[in-house]
C-alpha cells in the first residue's frame, strides 16, 4: 500500500514537473497571439495555462490509480498472473517521492514567510490608520499612490497626495479601475498563479506571471472605459506616472518593466479581439485527448523502470 | 534566506490594539492602564490586564516612556503620531517600489515602471492626436 501511494505521489509531483517545464518553454510560441486578445479573457487563459501543468498531472494520475479510469485508457496486461486493474507500482519510489514533496513545500512555505506575512501583516496597519471615505482607504501620506491590498476581502487604498493632486474624472477612474480589480479578485489570481508556479524557479515563470498582471491590469482599464472615454482613462495613467515620478526614491527599482506604456497604447489601439467559445471548446478538447493519450504510454514506462 | 521580521516594514510589528492605544496617549499623554482602557472605542473593550499587556509590549518596542506615580505606571508616547505614521507609509512607499508588495496588491500605476518625462510627454502627445482625430471624426 505505501508501495503504491509512494509511487502515485511520485507520479503526480513528477508529472507536475515535466508539465510545468514543457508548457513554460513552449509558452513564448503562444505568448503572442494571447497578448492580442481581450485582456478579460487572456488573463484567465494565462491563468489556466499555469493551472495546465497541475491540473493536467493531476488527471494523468487519476486515470492511471483509479481503476474505473484506468480500465478504459490503459492496455489491459497481467503481471505474474495476475490480471486485475492495477496503477504502477514500485517500492524505489518512497524517497524520491518524500524528496519532491519537500521540495515542493519547501517552496512554498518560504514564499509564504517571506512574501504572504508581512504583506498580510501591513495590510492590516495601513487600515489602521487610515481614514475611510466610502468605497476607499484614504492613506495619510503626500505621495501619489493608489492600490487594491488582499485577497478574499480586498480594500482599496487612495493617498491624500493623490486625491489632491487628481482631478473628479481622474478619481472616477481610478475608483472605476481598482473596483475592477475587487470585482475580478486580481489579487487571488495572482496568488494562485503563484501557488501553481512555487516549485519552479522564479526567472522561468516571471514572463508569464508579469504578463498575467498586464493582463489583468488593462482589462480593469476598459472597466474604467465602461464610464469614461479609452483617452480619458489614458490620460489619467499619464497623470498618475507623472506624480509617481517625482516620488520615486534614488536607487529603487524593482524589475523594471513598461507596463504602463503598454497600457496606454492598448487603451488607444482599438478594441481586441475575443476567441470564440467554439475555438476555446476545440482547444481545451484537444487538450484533454492529449492527456488521455499520454496515460498509457505513461502507465508502461512507469513500469519499466520497476 | 529566513528574514527578520522587523525587515518587512520600518516598524516593530503594530496590532490594532497597540495602535488604538498609541491614538490615546498621543491625544491625551501621560495615563496609566485604567484611564486607557476608558477611553479606548466601545466595540475595542479588552480587558484591563490586555491593556496593561500591551503597555507593557509598547514600552518594550521602544514606542512609550513609563514613570511610577504611587502603585502604577503612566505611560507618554516617545515617537509622534505624523512621526510613526510617516514611517509606516514610507515603509509601504518602498515596498511598492521593490515590489515586494506584489503579492498582495495590484497597483493603479507600478512604481516599478520607472517612466521618464520624456516617454509621459511622447504618449500625451498621442493620446492628444488620438482626441483629435476623434473630433474630426466625429465632424465628418
């Protein structure tokens, strides 16, 4: 029995792997057509393409151990004479599984300690000591900030040094464009993009992880655009940009990136294209013969290397 | 690789409870446990030992001065409201400029962006050409 679910957790981790690796080097042969689309919608592709590499193991490995599945997929064989349903099995198995399963945790509790708590802990300090003004936590600070903080119960965060610096319009769209934030829950998405990508080094799934935030950040820019025009929401952007650049601190920089450009000249381009549900229903069938497929051969070469 | 806590931000870790204790001695300086407790809001009623506790802790992280009149302390908050609060945000300021804070938040405009003048003034111009031709295509 320990034999089994040591294999089968073997399985499942390792195949977590493999598929991460493979759809994270196969990622920039889609990354273009995706960024093209409604930010709505290739935001929560990218999302599902995180999701594929876990999801996708964990299916493989259902059909492999459940015996209703694995009857239908996996080549009917015996071994020692016996014929029954069986999931691949190898007693090697236990310290290699014990292994990725700690890396695996490992991984993730470091993130969490070094990136969840204190973010979660000054959550809590900035509505502390900030004023609420309605749908808003006004910061008392003159630097020109405006964000959306937590995941289940997110709040919104305005500074007084924007709010005076802003015009009614500007407000509007700000609000407008946070609330989208609320709405979407942008923020457990990226938590969860990041959940699903914890095992994998950081340089291999930051240009899909900052791409998912692009996303999501202009699709809460045509939110904005439901009340004002694409050249007003712009327009504030640039405001905004300007304030922030008198705020920046000597010798800070994150990983640089351009996203506020990018931004403007989507919300000046036109409106992008959508796929269409048949096309999205085609791709995810396809998708799902293909892990069917894979469990056979899958089934054998596990037991090959018992 | 494991940070230490006060890393996160530029103050010792605050509660709630801590701070609505610092927000009376800051408008009222100089009281002991008892007269805190009176004064902290009706839906925050901890016990007086929790007060005390927290007295205590404050003093501890350096925030509070304490002198003995008879059986009690009273306690006068060292650090200044806009002082602490200053510190507070700015510690946040800098989060969102490293980005630490990415986790968590969504930002209106990235910090991290780092957008020169140049590069605002280039896109104003074409946000301008854009309302143009909208006018002028709303003329034809």
């Amino acid at each position: 029995m320990i034999e089994l679910i040591a294999t089968a957790m073997l399985t499942e981790l390792g195949l977590w792997l493999v598929l991460g690796v493979i759809s994270l080097a196969s990622y920039p042969m889609i990354r273009t057509r995706l960024l093209r689309l409604h930010p709505g919608q290739s935001s929560v592709l990218l999302l599902c393409w995180l999701a594929l590499p876990f999801i996708g193991s964990l299916i493989i490995s259902a059909f492999l151990y459940w015996p209703d599945l694995a009857m239908h997929l996996v080549e009917s064989h015996c071994h020692a004479n016996s014929c029954r349903q069986h999931g691949p099995s190898t007693p090697w198995a236990l310290i290699p599984a014990m292994g990725l399963l700690g890396w695996v945790l490992f991984r993730m509790l470091l993130g969490g300690y070094q990136k969840w708590l204190p973010a979660w802990r000054l959550a809590r300090q900035l509505t502390d000591v900030s004023k609420v003004r309605g749908s808003y936590y006004e910061l008392p600070t003159q630097v020109a900030t405006a964000f959306t903080m937590g995941w289940l119960h997110p709040k919104i965060f305005i500074s007084q040094g924007l709010t005076e610096q802003c015009t009614p319009n500007d407000i509007t769209c700000i609000l407008d464009h946070e609330q989208g934030h609320r709405q979407r829950q942008d923020n457990l998405r990226h938590f969860l993009a990041w959940l699903l990508t914890a095992p994998f080094l950081q340089s291999w799934v930051q240009q899909v992880q900052d791409d998912h935030r692009l996303a999501c950040e202009q699709a809460c820019d045509l939110l904005a655009c439901e009340r004002l025009s694409p050249e007003s929401v712009a327009g504030t952007l640039i405001h905004v940009a300007r304030l922030q650049v008198g705020d920046c601190p000597t010798g800070s920089s994150a990983f640089a990136n351009n996203h506020t450009e990018l931004r403007i000249r989507a919300l000046l381009g036109g409106q992008p294209e959508r796929l269409k549900l048949s096309t999205l229903t085609v791709i995810s069938g396809s998708l799902l013969l293909l892990l069917a497929a894979l469990v056979n051969p899958i089934h054998y070469l596990l037991e090959w290397f018992h | 690789m494991f940070k230490r806590r006060s890393n996160s931000n530029t103050l010792p870790q605050l509660g709630g409870l801590e701070l609505n204790v610092l927000e009376v001695l800051w408008a009222a300086p100089g009281q002991g446990a008892k007269s805190v407790l009176q004064q902290l809001p009706d839906n925050q009623k901890p016990s007086l030992s929790t007060v005390q506790s927290t007295l205590e802790r404050l003093h501890r992280k350096k925030l509070l001065t304490r002198s003995k009149h008879s059986h009690a302390y009273i306690y006068i908050a060292r650090v200044a409201r806009t002082e602490l609060l200053g510190r507070l945000i700015g510690g946040v300021i800098r989060q969102l400029h490293s980005g630490s804070l990415d986790p968590i938040l969504s930002s209106f405009v990235d910090f991290a962006d780092g957008m020169d003048d140049q590069t605002l003034d280039r896109l104003e111009q074409l946000v301008q050409q854009r309302i143009q031709q909208r006018t002028e295509d709303g003329d034809d």
